[in-house]
C-alpha cells in the first residue's frame, strides 16, 4: 500500500494524500518558478521535513528520559541555488523555553536533531546550519 497518493491538479498545483489518514496536503511551484506560490512548494516541504522530524526525534527522547523540553520551536530558512536548481543550504533554528534541561541533556538532544532520518537523507551538499537556543 502506498503511503502517499498524489495527483496533479493542473497550473502546477498538486494534491497529495496521506493514505493512512486521509489528510489532504497540497502544493504550488514557487512564484521564482513559474508558480502562483499559494501553498507549500516541493521543496518547502523538505526543509519542513528536516524541522518537523528534528524536534519529533528530540520529543521521543525526552519522553523516553522523562525530560522538560518546555516550549520548543523551530523556523527554517530555505536558500535555492541555480546550475542546476536545487536547494543549496537550509538555516534552521529550534529554541527551547521554559525548559528544566542538564547541559548534557541539551547535548544529547541535539545530537539526536542532528541525526534525525530526514537530516541523513539529505544530501551532503545541502549545508545546513543548525542553531539551538535555550531560553
């Protein structure tokens, strides 16, 4: 069974659909590309992966430790380059506030953010800047 379903809507907008859910997820090439821009692009979506999987394998650990990751956030800056058009490199931020974290628990969750699935399966030539800031 498929985990994704995925049709194209025609002026480059497509519709995915998470099997196992139902939910609905659409896209739009960028307005840079020929796009209308009004939704996620294919390539927002990776580096909303890179972020979303990096603070879920930080809350799996801490609740596997029984830590206080008190409010956690995160934002991610995509930057494009061209020859040929890709993502070049991604400027991601997660910051944790009201936190009761040991400095070698911060160090262990960052470890693991760091060696989340999605952060091993992206290319090595993506250069990625992770900053983590405890409030």
């Amino acid at each position: 069974m498929p985990t994704v379903s995925l049709t194209y809507q025609g002026s480059l907008r497509t519709e995915a659909v998470h099997e196992k859910s139902n939910n609905v997820l659409l896209t739009d090439a960028p307005t840079d590309n020929h796009g209308k821009g009004e939704t996620f692009s294919p390539t927002d979506l990776v580096a909303t992966a890179m972020i979303s999987c990096m603070v879920t394998v930080m809350g799996i650990l801490a609740r596997k430790r029984n830590m206080n990751m008190g409010n956690v956030s995160s934002s991610v800056e995509k930057i494009m380059v061209n020859s040929p058009r890709r993502i070049g490199g991604m400027n991601i931020i997660i910051t944790l506030s009201n936190h009761r974290l040991s400095m070698n628990e911060r160090h262990l969750l960052e470890q693991t953010a760091l060696n989340c699935p999605v952060a091993k399966s992206i290319h090595p030539d993506i250069q990625t800047h992770v900053k983590f800031v405890y409030n």
